[in-house]
C-alpha cells in the first residue's frame, strides 16, 4: 500500500463522514479539480485503503427491535471449532457483525432480532446447541453512536 499524504487522509476523512459526497464537493473541499479528485478516489479504492461504501439503514425499517453483544466461549480452542463456530455464526442472518477476540471470552457477536423473545429463541435454540459453545453471556445495546469514524494513526 502506498503511503497517504496530506489530501489522501482529508479525502478519507470526508468520505468517512459522507460517502455520498459528490466528487465536485469533495474536490472543492479538498482543493483539487474534480478529475484529479476522482483519480485519487479511484487510487485510494485500488489499493484496498476502501473496504466498501455503505448506507445506514434504520434498524426498525426492517423490523429490528433489539440489538445485543453475546460474548461466546468455546469449549475447545482447535482450529477446526473455531472456524466451524465463526461459520455457522455468519449463517445465523441475526448476525450483525462477529470479532474473534482475545481474553475470557473467544468471540463477540453482535446480533439484531425483532425483540427480547427473538433474542432469547436466538441464545437458546442457536449459540447454545452449537457443539463448539460453552458459555454465552448476552448483553442489550441501548444506544449506538452511529458509523465508526477511524482515526489516522499512520503520522
């Protein structure tokens, strides 16, 4: 990957903020012609500093009522129950977002579900027959602070 100048991080910035910016607003911020703008756009996405553009839907439009972390551990730490745990999770369409992480527990879950007897069908009749799972402990998520925004820790 190539390094990032001064622009490249006020474009990622903007983007981060609006992805729905127009290239003619997003040059004019940054100070460049619009086909130069757009080039760099294009250079930032080939070279994977973009993972993808996405729209922030309203969760009750399509009828989420509840959000919930469930932090899972496994009963056994081999390669092949890890995988088959993050597998079968991903199929679970409740399944948000899924991090393997370090400490107590071995993955975080971020589920959405219609409401709290969604949410426990979901814990009992799925992560708990899982032969990979020991031990579940759910937790609702009262608000969300929106998007992540990523700082530049590259300077």
């Amino acid at each position: 990957m190539r390094s990032l100048d001064r622009i490249d991080r006020q474009i990622i910035g903007l983007l981060q903020e609006n992805a729905r910016r127009s290239n003619k607003e997003l040059a004019a911020a940054v100070g460049l012609a619009p086909s130069t703008c757009s080039e760099r756009v294009r250079r930032l996405e080939d070279s994977g500093v973009f993972r993808g553009f996405h729209a922030d839907v309203e969760p009750t439009a399509l009828g989420i009522g509840l959000r919930a972390m469930v932090a899972v551990r496994l009963s056994r730490h081999t390669a092949t129950d890890v995988d088959r745990f993050a597998e079968d999770a991903r199929a679970m369409p409740e399944v948000a977002r899924l991090w393997h992480v370090t400490g107590a527990d071995d993955f975080l879950v971020e589920v959405v579900v219609r409401d709290a007897d969604h949410l426990r069908q979901l814990a009992v009749s799925g992560f708990t027959t899982m032969p990979q799972v020991s031990h579940i402990e759910t937790s609702l998520v009262f608000t969300e602070d929106g998007p992540p925004t990523l700082p530049d820790l590259t300077l």
